[in-house]
C-alpha cells in the first residue's frame, strides 16, 4: 500500500481532489465524496496496463497551500 497526498479545493458547487503524487484528479458533491473518487481515480490509473507504472508516482514531501496575487 502507498500514501498518496491530496488537495481538495472548491469549484462553483463541487469540491475537486487533486493528488500531487501522479496527475489524476476527481470530483464529488462533498469533500469526503471527492477524496473517495479520488482514491478510486488512483488506484484504476495505477492499474492501467502500463510497462512500469511505478515510473508515474513521484515523492511529494511536505506540501503547503497558499495563495499568492500576481498582476497579469
């Protein structure tokens, strides 16, 4: 079993998960829901038939989350 890191943010009325260890993403009407579909989204895109699909995780140490205005 491996850990995977997460962040769920708010879009319009849906939370999105996003996993920071490969590029998948999901979606639900609550945060659990979202953080579940994602697990879901994870392990299926593991699972996909790929010569090595160790070579799509990558470590993600620490992580923070902020917000920053930039003029564009």
């Amino acid at each position: 079993m491996t850990a995977f890191k997460y962040v769920v943010y708010q879009e319009d009325k849906y939370y999105v998960s996003q996993c920071l260890n490969v590029d998948v993403a999901s979606f639900g009407k609550t945060i659990d829901e979202a953080v579940k579909n994602l697990a879901d989204a994870v392990e299926l895109y593991l699972k996909e038939d790929l010569p090595d699909n160790r070579l799509l995780f990558h470590a993600v140490g620490n992580a923070l989350i902020g917000e920053i205005a930039v003029n564009a």
